[in-house]
C-alpha cells in the first residue's frame, strides 16, 4: 500500500439549463486501496468542512450491482477498471502520483444533467415499461420445471440479463444510442420460451420508445460493448434488429 | 413488569400449523373488483418486496403510489443479494419438503421466530419459484434443461435456486418487469428520487405520507386508503456494512414514533464471509457471497507464531503446510462443517481472532481457501461457479485467489482469500400481525423491513424468499382483509389539517437542523455512531458493554444535536441534508438496538451475550424466562427509554430445542 497525490478536475452544474464548469483541487496523500468513490467521499469532507456544498454524484450499493455509478473518467465511462467493472469497483491504485483525474457525467441528449454529475436516466424505465417484460399474471403459473430449457439457452440468457442499466453504453457512443440496453432485454427474453409469444411486439415498442426520447441510432463503432461494466456484446445488437426486422415483415 | 400482549392480537388463524394459510385464505375478507378502483395504496419501496407487492396490488386493480429514493426502482439493494433463493421443491430428491424448510428456518432462527409465519413462508416458497421462472428470470440450469440447485448453510439438502451470484439482481429484475408493466398499464404511479420523511395519522389510521422530492427538496403531500413500508433493514447503525450508502431505517422509525412497535432489534446478521476492513476511510464492507462456503475451506494457523507472522507481513497464507493449518469449522462442527449457519460461522471467527489467530495486519481476519477445491475440480468449474466473485475480490485487494502460489511436498497452495464478518442484515424490524399489519391500523410493513420470519438468525438464501413471499403471495391477500371495508371512504384529501400538521412537523425538524451551524460533517458523526455500535453493540455483547453504549450513544446525539453542519439550501437537492435526516434515525435505531440487547439476557442466533454462554463457548438461550418478541414502543421523545411489550411464542408443530450443528 502506497499514498498517492494528484490533481482533480470535476464538473460542477447546478441544473440541466445551466453551462457547467470544472473545479480544480490538488488532492494529497490518498491511500491508493481507497475506491474511487472513497476518493470522492474525502474530497466530499474537505468542501463541507470548508462550508462549500459537496460534489454530487449517483452512488449506491458500491459492489458493481445497482447500476447508480455513473462517472465518466479521463474520457472513459466508469473509468480504466481491469475487468468489466462500475466507477464504485475502481480503485486508486490504478492512478500514479501527479495524475490529472478529470471527472464528468455521463453526456448525452437521453440523459440531461441534474446535478453536477448526477443525471436523469428515468429514459430507462420508460424504455422497459414500453414491453421490457413478459405479460405474466401474479399467481400459480406451472410448475417451474414444465418449462425446460437447455443450459446454454439458459446461461445465454442470464448472460444478456447481467445489464445493470447504468448507461454506460450510452455514455460512451457517439449517437447517443441505447441500442445495448435494450437490445440485452430483449434478447434475454427472446431467448426464452417464456419471452416469445410477446418477442415481436416488445421489440417493436421497445425501439419505438428508445426512438421517441431522443436517443441516436446504432452505426456499430462496438463504443458501447468496449465499455460495459457486464460485459454485455454487440451480438445483442444484431439480435434485436433481427426480432425487429422479422416483427417489421410480419407486418 | 413488562406488559403481556394478549395472544390474539397476533391474528394468528386456529387450526393445524399446516392448515392456517389456507384457512385463512378461504375466509378472508376480500375487496370486490368495482372497490379495488376505489381503493389507493401507497408502497414505499422498490426492492423485491415493495416492487413485488406494489406490480401484484396494482394487477388486482388497486391504484398503487410507489416510491423509491433511487433514480430507478431497479436500483433497490436486493439488487445486491448474491448466492441464492430457497424453496421446497425437492428438484434434488434430497429428502426436502415445505416441512424441512420450515422446521429449518425456525430452528436456524435459534427458536425465536413465530412459528405461523414460517410455515406460510415455506409453503409459498415454491410458487415463488413458478412465478419467477415464468417472468423470464434465468436461474442456472442442468444440461437437461431443468432448474439447478446449490447447498447453503443451515441445511442438509440442496434447495437454493440461483442465477450466478447475481440472483437478488435477476429476482429484482424480474419483479421490476412487473412493476414496468404495471406502470404501462397505468396502475401504478411511480414516484423515483421521492423520500418518505413521515407518515400521517388520521383517525388512528395510517392514511398518507410526506415525501421529499430529492431532486427539488420540495416537500410533497400523498394520500391513500393503506400504507405498506418495504423498506430495508438498518444495517446502517453501524455505519459500515454491506448494505448500500442510501439503505436507512427512517421510514421504520418514522412508523415507530407515530406509535408502531419495533419487534427484537438485537437481532442483526453478522455475515461471516466480507472483505475484511482496510482503512478509516472505507465507505462499505464488501460481501462474498456464503455460497463460496461450499467449496472453499475456512481456517487460521495452528500455532500463534504462524499468525503473528502474518499480522507482521512476514509469511503468506500459501506458505503455511496444510498440517499447521486449524480448518476451525470443520474441527468444531463436523456434521455441517463449513456450512454452519452465518452466526455460527461469525463468532467461531470472532473467537480465534480473539485469541491471536487472526491473518492480516489488523489480526481481524480468517483464511477462505479453494484450494482443495481447485484440485479436485479444476479451476475452470470454480471460476465458472465462482469467477464474478474471484474478480470482485482481486479488484480490492489486489490478490487472485485462483492462482497457484507455491506447491509444498507435492501439494499445491492457492492463494487463499481472507474474510471477516461484517453487519448484513437485520432480522428485527416493525413489528406485524400474521397479515403482516403493524400496531398501527392501515400501516403494513414487508420483506425485511418487518420482523417476523427469521428469529433471531437468518438463514442464507431466505431473505430473498421472505421478500417475495411478502409481495406477491401475502400482503396482496391481507391487505383486503383490512381494505374490505375501506371503500366506503372517499379519497381522502391532502388538504386536511393532519397532513398539514406532518408536513409542519418535517419543516420544523429541516429547520432545527439547519439552525445547529456546527463543524462536523454528517459522516463524521455516523463513522463514531457506527464505531460505538461495533464495539459495544457487535457480535460479543456484555451488560456492562451495553450500559457504557447507551451513554455514548446519549453522547453521540448531543453531539449531533450541537455540532452537526448541513450545507447547501433547505429547497433544494441537497445530499447533506438527506444524510442528516438518515442520522437523526440510526441514532435512535442504535440506542433502540442496544436496550434490547441489554433486556436480553441469553444468546441467541445473531444476539450473542458473553455472560450466558456454554463452557464450549456456544450460544446459551433461556427458553424459560426469553420465548418472547420484545416489542418496543415509543414513549414521545426520543431521548426517553422505550417500554417494552411480550409477544409470547407459542409453539405448536415444532418442540423446541438446543440447536446442534456438531452431529
């Protein structure tokens, strides 16, 4: 264990209408296996103890699961972890003395800015209360294993399902798409028995909605896959515009 | 003398054990389908009992207002729930059935949940499974195409459905789905970054809330025929924790002081399998999921020099022969091993750590080692069984634990991980009738939020069960018990003096705590609150530990009361304030916790009194003067003790006994 010392810019905004602009601080002697977001809590304790209001930012469970984390770092949504991992699972270790850190939301039309670097990702929801589900009643359904499903089907589904949502992919693509997010919901449940009566129709309304709250096409610059803290790929992609594409014709 | 509450005020239905559920569905009142679109409900809470609960009410046809302090409802700390979901479906043909499951929750409860309860929990475990599966959740499979099971602790058979070590997020996820289309339908309204800061009483019966708008700091009036809490445990006392930063027990005191009692809060889970603690400047413990007990061995040394000259840095775990290693679980609980349930499992770490044994620099840690397992199977089955967790832990320590480090007389040593037991869950919580209604008419209170299922220890795997029992399978067949009659009330206007009265009160509380203009950060204060509850409201507690934490707790709010600083405007976002508001909660949640633990003079599960143990260092428990839920009730100030009332246990289907996990 080492301490480390660097210099942080982060962006200031006090709402989505106003321009925003970066604070500088020189921040010493970090302990290099604080989290990043440790990092953030001090800097935190300095600006209330000098009776400045704290930076602000989304955070939650601090174990890469919720999806809350949402900082964009040297240029890099969530920042340069080692695997796929969330802001919350960075660690100061991956930073050397004298670093220039600069701090920023995540940018894009679908996500405006509440404060500082805290954004309004409630496009999410509405994408998946568009059909991100299977019409299923609560109540007796058949027994569990009256569906069977192959392991791979199965673990294929699981894997598109890790999407913690966090916007990432967004985050990182130049159109601004959500083509990610939501191509892993429906090929999740695409995958499944219990997902097709309603595949083409959730395709259909999912796009539909993305397309309505002002997020970009998808031009496969693979941004979004390169960023994913789940690892979720761009195959989704191509799976989503093949239900989309057969639910079109179907028409 | 404390009070003695009349039996009946339990609601429990008469009958056999394993006929009450179903006697008490075929003669409950029910609400018809024309008065359910009278009828709003307010859910605070989106984690897998508040979401579960308010996409079921909402598909019956009750409008449903539902709330959540996060930016989505998906965020919900269940999200974060890792191993696993149990249930009785004996997929295994290992021997399980609705009666195992529940003689195994209750018995792992130490004997100190109501019998009742459990069994309603274990035989609505299976559907949970059903409805799961058909919502599209994609629990592990066997090449066959059917459901897989794990192995957790406290039980002989294998019953825990699982996705990855993601299951809390693949069951949230699930129960977020139904929500969404809930929403689409128009059924229920959701209200995200919206905090409850209090509940509002109109003619005894809880008929509303105020919320803060998080984003404007706005304070917001809602009104509803019924109030259901889901709302999380309150971990959080202790500052650190594996629960999430924004996890609080405001809403749960918020119901307390209006009245509400709170049912055994000694009862905190202490998870034996965390990260341990690396600095003063950590924010949360990191949890490693209790499913690594399956295949991973726990040990220390067997000699003290061993372990000194691991606190010292000198030697590493991998350099100590398997013979001068002390695999403590397996030595003093052959019959369940590693896998003894998490209290068990907690204390016998607490207890080598005690005497010297402890591996990293702070002496507060044990060894969780794979390699035995590596060997056996390959490191490509461990990663695939536990690859996420394996990253999860070199992310913060730096160390990979599947790597090979040396190899000694032809054995091969992997690095082993090192754990320590850290706060995880809360078994107390407001206490609930068998329909799951707290003392106050119109309030209810879910998942883990309420007290009533886990005892006084919570078996893994059983959290994620209780709270989607509660959602989908309880509260929506209860909650018409009391709504039956309600739809003769018309909507009930925010205008009335009550919720003026509330909201006052609120505004009141914000400005008292502007007007301190102290040094200290809300931080600073809980990290001290959260250091006096480790020390002496933690895992080994003493009378005279707990009488010198209620002064220091007394201490503590002074503290807060005259030092406490808040940034930032009153209307507006502000994240010191929202702290504030937590803090002003916990400590009263902690001086909560440590009368309880001081009345309790026995041990059991997750309440561990040094004075009453057995000479083996076993938990000792009093059946005869302690086969209660102390239910704690507010006596108009916070800085008042609180009196207590007995809920006396009454078993009927289970003879109680001393728990043994050693044969």
């Amino acid at each position: 264990m080492a301490n480390i010392s660097f210099t942080i810019k982060f962006w200031r905004q006090n709402g989505p209408k106003d321009k925003g602009h970066f604070d500088t601080r020189e921040m010493k002697d970090i302990p290099d296996d604080t989290s990043f977001l440790e990092m953030l809590d001090i800097l935190n304790e300095q600006l209330v103890a000098e009776g400045k209001e704290p930076f602000v930012f989304d955070h939650d469970c601090r174990e890469g699961i919720c999806g809350m984390c949402s900082l964009y770092i040297n240029g890099t949504p969530h920042g340069k972890t080692a695997s796929g991992a969330t802001t919350c699972q960075l660690y100061m270790r991956r930073f050397k003395n004298g670093d220039v850190i600069t701090v920023e939301p995540w940018r894009s039309a679908g996500f405006p800015v509440i404060r500082d670097c805290m954004v309004d990702r409630s496009a999410f929801d509405k994408i998946m209360q568009a059909g991100g589900y299977v019409t299923v009643r609560t109540g007796q359904p058949q027994d569990a294993n009256a569906i069977l499903i192959p392991k791979q089907d199965a673990d294929e589904a699981m894997d598109c399902a890790s999407c913690i949502g966090c916007g990432a992919c967004v985050a990182a693509c130049k159109n601004g798409s959500a083509m990610l997010f939501v191509s892993s919901k429906v090929s999740q449940l695409a995958l499944l028995p219990q997902g097709r009566p309603e595949a083409a129709k959730r395709a259909k309304a999912m796009i539909a909605k993305m397309d309505e709250l002002g997020f970009g096409n998808c031009t496969n610059t693979r941004a979004c896959e390169a960023v994913c803290p789940k690892c979720e790929t761009i195959a989704n992609i191509a799976r989503l515009n093949r239900e989309f594409i057969c639910a079109k014709l179907a028409d | 003398m404390a009070k003695i509450l009349d039996p009946a005020i339990s609601r429990i239905p008469e009958g056999p054990v394993a006929e009450k559920w179903t006697n008490y569905k075929a003669h409950q009142k029910l609400v018809n389908p024309k008065n359910k679109l009278k009828l709003d409900v307010i859910v605070v809470g989106t984690g897998l009992a508040g979401a579960s609960a308010a996409a079921s009410l909402g598909e019956m046809g009750f409008n449903v207002l539902n709330f959540c302090i996060q930016d989505s409802p998906r965020r919900a700390h269940s999200i974060a729930a890792q191993g696993g979901i149990n249930a009785a479906k004996n997929y295994q043909n290992d021997g399980d059935s609705v009666y195992r499951l529940f003689y195994d929750t209750v018995k792992g409860g130490d004997y100190r949940a109501r019998e009742a309860n459990v069994y309603r929990l274990a035989e609505v475990s299976n559907n949970i499974i059903d409805q799961c599966v058909a919502q599209g959740v994609p629990f592990a499979r066997e090449y066959g195409g059917m459901l897989a099971n794990r192995s957790f602790g406290g039980a002989q058979v294998s019953r825990t459905f699982y996705a990855k070590g993601q299951t809390g997020q693949q069951l949230l996820l699930g129960a977020y789905s139904a929500l969404s289309c809930q929403v689409n339908a128009g059924k229920v309204k959701l209200y995200t970054r919206y905090e409850m800061v209090e509940l509002v009483m109109v003619d005894g019966r809880a008929r509303g809330i105020i919320a803060r708008n998080l984003v404007t700091g706005k304070l917001e009036r809602f009104a509803a025929h019924a109030v259901v809490i889901a709302t999380g445990g309150y971990g959080n006392t202790y500052f650190l924790s594996t629960n999430a930063m924004g996890c609080n027990c405001s809403a749960a005191m918020q119901a307390y002081r209006k009245g509400a009692w709170f049912a055994n809060p000694a009862y905190v889970q202490i998870h034996p399998t965390c990260i341990p603690v690396h600095g003063d400047k950590q924010s949360k413990l990191t949890l490693m999921s209790e499913s690594l007990r399956n295949d991973g061995r726990i040990w220390v040394p067997k000699k003290l020099e061993d372990a000194k000259k691991l606190q010292a840095g000198q030697i590493k775990g991998s350099d100590i022969p398997e013979e001068d290693r002390d695999y403590y679980l397996e030595r003093r609980y052959p019959a369940f091993g590693n896998l003894v349930p998490r209290d068990v499992a907690s204390r016998a770490a607490k207890e080598r750590c005690d005497k010297g044994y402890g591996v990293n620099n702070t002496g507060l840690a044990v060894f969780l080692d794979f390699s035995e397992s590596i060997e056996r199977l390959g490191i490509d089955v461990v990663r695939q069984r536990y690859g996420n967790l394996f990253d999860m832990y070199e992310e913060i320590t730096d160390v990979n634990p599947g790597e090979l480090a040396r190899e000694i007389n032809g054995v091969k040593y992997y690095n082993p991980m090192m754990i320590y037991p850290a706060i995880h869950y809360t078994m107390g919580g407001i206490w609930v009738d068998y329909e799951l209604q707290t003392s106050l008419k119109g309030l209810f209170a879910i998942g883990e939020c309420n007290f009533s299922d886990h005892g006084a220890n919570r078996l893994g795997a059983s959290a994620l069960m209780q709270g989607l029992a509660d959602g989908y399978f309880v509260l929506p067949y209860t909650i018409q018990n009391y709504l039956s009659d309600q739809a003769i009330w018309p909507r009930i206007s925010t205008d009335m003096p009550e919720f003026a009265e509330a909201e006052k009160a609120v505004r009141d509380r914000i400005d008292h705590l502007f007007n301190i203009k102290g040094k200290k950060s809300v931080d600073s204060i809980h990290k001290e609150l959260g250091h006096v509850m480790w020390e002496y409201v933690g895992m080994g507690r003493t009378k005279e530990g707990l009488e010198t934490g209620l002064k220091k707790l007394k201490e503590i709010r002074k503290e807060f009361e005259t030092e406490l600083f808040i940034p930032g405007k009153k209307d507006d976002l502000n994240i010191e304030l929202e702290k504030a508001l937590r803090l002003n909660d916990f400590i009263t949640m902690g001086e909560l916790i440590a009368y309880d633990a001081l009345n309790r003079e026995e041990s059991c599960g997750g309440h561990f009194r040094e004075e009453h143990q057995t000479e083996e260092g076993e938990a000792k428990r009093d059946d005869e003067n302690f086969f209660y839920v102390a239910c704690w009730e507010y006596q108009g100030a916070d800085d008042k003790a609180p009196e207590m009332l007995k809920e006396q246990l009454n078993y009927e289907a289970i003879k109680v006994q001393t728990r043994n996990y050693k044969n």
